[in-house]
C-alpha cells in the first residue's frame, strides 16, 4: 500500500445499530475499490471485516475493523464498530481516532436505537456525519420515511443529498440533488444520464431549497446572490457545503444497496468532498517536561506523537499496538518513549491493517493510522512520543463494566493458564476485569452485558484452549451484632502429658465502626491471664471475623474485650487461648443479637422519558428507595436511587428489554445496611445446606 500525506488521509468511523449494514457496506467498498475481487458474506462468514472465529460464528461485529481503502488518490481509513451494546469499548476506542463518521441505518429497520445513540457519540466527539441508508434494493425499504424521521428527531440539517428511482418495483437509480440530474446504474457498473422522473420533481425542489438557503447562509455574498434569484454553480455549492458538513450545520443523506453495490461509489466520493482530513481537526495533548499544551494538530513537520488506540493480542498472529500519529512521521527504527511506563521501544516493522491481515509500509504520515509489533510494555491508552518531548494524550472514554459474574475453571490445575488468557484478553479490551474476591472466596469477570460474558467465555475455549464456568455470584453481605454479650469460654482438654488449657471471660459488643471487623482491648488485672496469652486471643477473634457464626460472611464493627480468665502453668499454651477465644467470639456474637448487613448500590439510570414510570416501578420491586429524577441531555431522564446489590444480578438484561436497548446505568457502593429478616433466613438456610 502507498504511504500517504496527511491532507490525502480521510478517518472514518462506521456507526449504527447492530445488523443494519455496517459490514456488509465496507465489503461492497472494498470490492469496488479493487481491494477484493469478490464481494465477501456475512452469512458466508468471509467478510474483511468480520475475520475472527467469534464474529463469524455469531454474525455480528465484535471487533472494530480498520479497512483502509484507496480511492481517487486519497486512503479512507474505515472503522468498522460493533452496533451492539455489549461492545460499545470497541467503538469508543474507534471515535477516538475518527475524524468524521457514517451512520449507516437499515432502510428496511429505519430509525433505531443504535441510531440514536451514534448520532449522540457524535455530538461528544464533535463529528462531521453522513447519514447512509442501506437496504435500497428491498421492497420494504422506505427512504422518505427515514429522511422524515431524521428530519423529526434532528431538524433541517439533515439533507438527502439523492433521492431514490425505482422501476417496476428494482432499486434502478438515483437523483442527485445537487446537480438536478437523474442516473440509472448500467450493467457495465457505470451510470446512464437521464430526465428526473415526473414524481421525483416535487421532492427534488423540496430539497434542492434546503441546500440552496443553506448555501446562501455561508456568506453575505451569496446570500444576496440567493435573493436576487442568481443560480449558484455546481463547485460553489459543493464548496459551501463542506464547510457546513464540517461544522455539522448540514447532514448529508446517501443511499444504495450494499448486496448490489450500488450507491458506494457516490459515498465515496462525498467522502473525499466533503470530510476533513485530519489536519483540519485539532488534537492536543501536555508536554510532561514543560506542563504545557502540545498543539500537535497532525502536523507532520512537529515532533514524533502517536496515540494507542487498540490493541490486538492474538496467539496466533502475535502483539499489534494500533496506532494514530498525531503529529510528526513514524518510520522503521524510530526510538519512541512511553512516559507512562517509562520505556523506550524501537520501532521495527510499520503495518497498516486491513482487517487481520497486516500490510508492511516504510512509514506513517501525521494523521494516518497503523500498527506497530511488538512494543513490549505499550498498552491501549498509551501515548507514544519522544524522551525529548515527552507527551500525554487524552485517554479514551471507555464504558465501566458492571455486569459480572462468578466463575471456576472446568478443569482443575488450569487456574494460572485461564488468568494468564484473561491478562491477553484484558490487554485487548480495557472493558473486561477480572477480580479476585478472596473474602467471598470467588473470582469474578467482569463485562459490558450477558453476551460481552459469553464471548469471553468462547475466547478462552477457542483461543487459549481453556473453560471456565459462568455462576451467580455471591454478594459481599456483612455479619454485625447490635447488642452486648459477656461471656465465658474454658477450653481444656487432658490427653496424656501436657494438657490444653485456655480460660477466657470476654465481652462483644458493636464497635460504632463498619468500616473495621474488630477492635479488641484487654483489661485484666491480677494477672488472671498472662501478658504473653493476649496476641493469642486476638488472633483468635481475628480469625473468628473472617466467617461470622450467623451465615458465615465476614464480620464487621465488633469491638472485643478480655476482662478476666484463667490459665494453668503447664497446660496453657497460645493455641488453648486462641482457640478460647474463637469459641467465646461465636458464643458471644450469637447471643449479641447478630444481624445480616446487605450492600447499597448509589444507582443512575439514565433513560428516554417514555420509559421513565417503567424504570421507577422496576426499581421499586428490586427493593430500591427512588432519590430523585433530573433532566439530562437529549430528552432523557436520570433516576437516582438506593439498591441493594442483590436486588441488580441481571439488571444489564432486563433494562435493555425494558427501554428497547435505550436505557444505561451506573452505580457505586453506598454504604452497609440491615438486611430483611426474609433475607437474612435465606442466607442462614444456605449455610445450613452447606
């Protein structure tokens, strides 16, 4: 592939719901661009974008795909994200090297919820947008159904820029707006010129007004020339219109049919129209040395700066860091500095990617995107510079995992091969976490929602040739007392020889502080038990905390004292009394009034009005106190409420369904309280079975 300079690059991010034609639009791209020499199939499994196992399995997008196609002298980058929720990491990491994007949606489908939600990432990532209509050739598409419902939601910036021809009920052609023309695509591939059709004339005057007030809006020039009836040429209007594409004051409207290629060579063109180049867009990020702006604006004369987007870490085809150079050109043998980790990495071999097939180039022009392999400590985040000049980039804003579930190897004595995999997979998406809870005695993954789980799942299967199985996990529920115990403990046992011997009398009771398991003072006088016996009983009441007698979950906000004892000068031994001392901990805290302490989640949704009563009343029956409810953005609600974390197992599911996959949520730990008493028999019950 050629090495391109930064005004002939074009970074584009393919946006919209999952199944509306984002891959299927790029493999059509591809193929006519000469890049392939067959158009690939979903179904088929042998799309450029769509490679790996899972993403063939399923049918869907996973990853984000870089597709870089060469067209009219200039390399548009594609992006190719997930539409589904479950990986929306991979389309943030993506919009945070786009420079524009396409929001591809189904003709058939219309206007979704993953619409709407590009077009939101958008308006956060300032994105000059295309909006492509796929599905043309379909009988059930509707076109002017979807300009009217992106007209309603988004007002009169959105432009078609074409309008539909059909012929004895075939997607034939299209009028170009623009130029008052009508084409017909032709079996060569081409297209034939011919008169608007009678039933098109009304629409096109409809639109062509709309792109002409927008024209005359761009200066007073032309905004006089406009109302003197003046006709603008054709390079005057398209010149005009890129500035509002830019500015995001017109959105362009496409269409084609991507099983049939038609319609992808007009986008492309648009695209190399009407969308910047990188340079046109600022980026900056601080110099460490100096704690100034770096204004890097890919501006290839400036020093070395890339940003990792991505990372691929495949056991198969080895490491790529995923890179945008920002300001400067990469070449082989380049020595670049991670300040975040302090290490410096000489480039080796320069890629740019096409799906998973990596392309050697001698080097990377500001604004381009690529790969480098190999870099041994780089991870997705980092930023590359000079030791020289030294520079941090803004990181991605990726989405918090909150779904999670417990889970165990299949296969005993795989436990360091599956968290070795996990580290690879972590590295890959900064989505999944992986924790260990070692006071519930679990290990716990974490995702973006059930099916983000699965696939991690089938990885560790397919990829790194272990299993492991998904289980509910259990809550960190706390054990407390509310009242004071005094008891008295004698553990004595007589065996041959020297004996056990420990004698306690201790008082429990609550601490003030659920933030500590125990406090323990001693206030023995005379001697009753010895100085040297007192850490023994500590450890005793240590040990005794880390599984309260009540339900077996670890005890907090007890404070212990040891008041009074007795000790034989041949039998008492450390172990006696610390084994007295657990024995008078679980009298004591038994007869203290022990209670269950369940953990509260500070939880935000954030959802469409319409769904608001739903959300509340679901909320209610998992327990939840309702807080409050503020206005946000986009006419959408934020609830506020208290939760129990128990009460949230599968809410990432059962949101989604509720809101028509237009609900999100958040939630931090709060704080400790009672749990019910029908809570509290059930955990009780459960440590009695086991």
């Amino acid at each position: 592939m050629n090495v391109y300079t930064t005004d002939k690059i074009r970074n584009v991010a393919l946006l919209g719901h999952g199944g509306s034609g984002k891959t299927s639009l790029v493999e059509a791209m591809a193929y006519l661009s000469g890049l392939t020499g067959r158009m690939g199939k979903i179904a088929d499994g042998n799309t450029i974008s769509d490679n790996d196992k899972e993403e063939i399995k399923r049918g869907i997008s996973i990853f984000t795909s870089v597709i870089p196609i060469e067209w009219e002298g200039v390399k548009i980058n594609f992006l190719d994200t997930p539409g589904y929720f479950d990986f929306a990491g991979e389309v943030e990491e993506a919009l945070s090297v786009a420079d524009s994007a396409i929001i591809v949606v189904s003709g058939k489908a219309g206007i979704e919820v993953g619409t709407r939600r590009a077009w939101e990432l958008c308006e956060k990532y300032n994105l000059p947008r295309i909006v492509f209509v796929t599905q043309m050739d379909d009988d059930n598409a509707s076109y002017r159904q979807v300009v009217a419902d992106l007209q309603d939601l988004y007002g009169k910036k959105i432009a078609p820029f074409h309008l539909p021809i059909r012929e004895n009920g075939e997607f034939t052609g299209y009028v170009n707006v623009i130029q008052q023309k009508a084409k017909k695509w032709n079996n060569d591939g081409g297209v034939d010129k011919f008169d608007v059709p009678e039933y098109s004339k009304e629409n096109l005057s409809i639109c062509r007004e709309v792109l002409m007030e927008t024209v005359a809006e761009t200066s007073e020039e032309f905004m006089d020339r406009y109302f003197n009836g003046e006709e603008f040429s054709e390079d005057e209007i398209r010149q005009a219109l890129r500035v509002n594409v830019v500015d995001g004051s017109i959105i362009p409207v496409l269409m084609g049919s991507n099983t049939l290629a038609r319609g992808m060579y007009t986008l492309l063109s648009d695209i190399i129209k009407y969308f910047p180049s990188p340079d046109k867009r600022p980026i900056s990020g601080i110099n460490i040395l100096t704690n100034s702006v770096f204004e890097a604006n890919y501006d290839f004369s400036k020093p070395k700066t890339a940003y990792v987007y991505k990372t691929i870490a495949d056991p198969f085809i080895g490491k790529y860091s995923l890179i945008k150079v920002n300001s400067g050109v990469i070449k082989t043998d380049d020595i670049l500095f991670n300040h975040e980790k302090d290490a410096e990495d000489k480039v080796g071999k320069i890629y740019v990617m096409q799906g998973n097939k990596a392309v050697e180039v001698p080097e990377l022009h500001a604004g381009d995107l690529g790969a480098l392999a190999k870099l041994g400590k780089v991870g997705t985040t980092d930023t590359l510079s000079t030791k020289a000049n030294p520079v941090l980039y803004i990181k991605a804003d990726l989405p918090k995992p909150y779904t999670y579930r417990a889970y165990v190897a299949k296969n005993k004595g795989d436990e360091d091969k599956i968290s070795q995999a996990l580290s690879k997979i972590m590295s890959e998406d900064l989505t999944v976490r992986n924790v260990n809870d070692a006071q519930n005695g679990q290990t716990l993954l974490y995702g973006l929602g059930e099916q983000h789980l699965d696939v991690i799942v089938s990885l560790l299967k397919d990829k790194y040739k272990v299993e492991i199985e998904l289980t509910r996990p259990k809550v960190a529920f706390r054990e407390t007392l509310r009242k004071k115990a005094d008891v008295e403990y004698k553990y004595k046992k007589q065996s041959g020889g020297h004996g056990q011997y420990g004698h306690v009398k201790m008082t429990f009771e609550p601490s003030g502080d659920l933030e500590t398991a125990y406090t323990f003072e001693q206030t023995v006088v005379g001697g009753a038990v010895p100085k040297n016996y007192f850490p023994a009983v500590e450890k005793g009441i240590q040990e005794g905390v880390k599984a309260g007698p009540l339900a077996g979950y670890p005890v907090v906000g007890v404070k212990a004292v040891l008041y009074d004892g007795s000790y034989h000068s041949v039998d008492s031994s450390e172990m006696a009394f610390k084994t007295a001392a657990i024995q008078a901990f679980k009298k004591g805290f038994m007869e203290a009034n022990p209670v269950l302490l369940e953990p509260i989640a500070t939880v935000k949704v954030k959802v469409p009005d319409q769904y608001t009563g739903d959300v509340m009343g679901d909320l209610n029956k998992r327990r939840g106190r309702i807080l409050g409810m503020n206005p946000i953005d986009n006419g959408k609600q934020e609830i506020v409420a208290d939760v129990p974390y128990m009460e949230l197992y599968g809410y990432t599911m059962d949101l989604r369904s509720m809101t028509a996959g237009s609900g999100d949520y958040e939630y931090d730990f709060a704080r400790y309280e009672q749990a019910p008493s029908d809570v509290q028999e059930q955990e009780i019950a459960k440590l009695e079975k086991e």
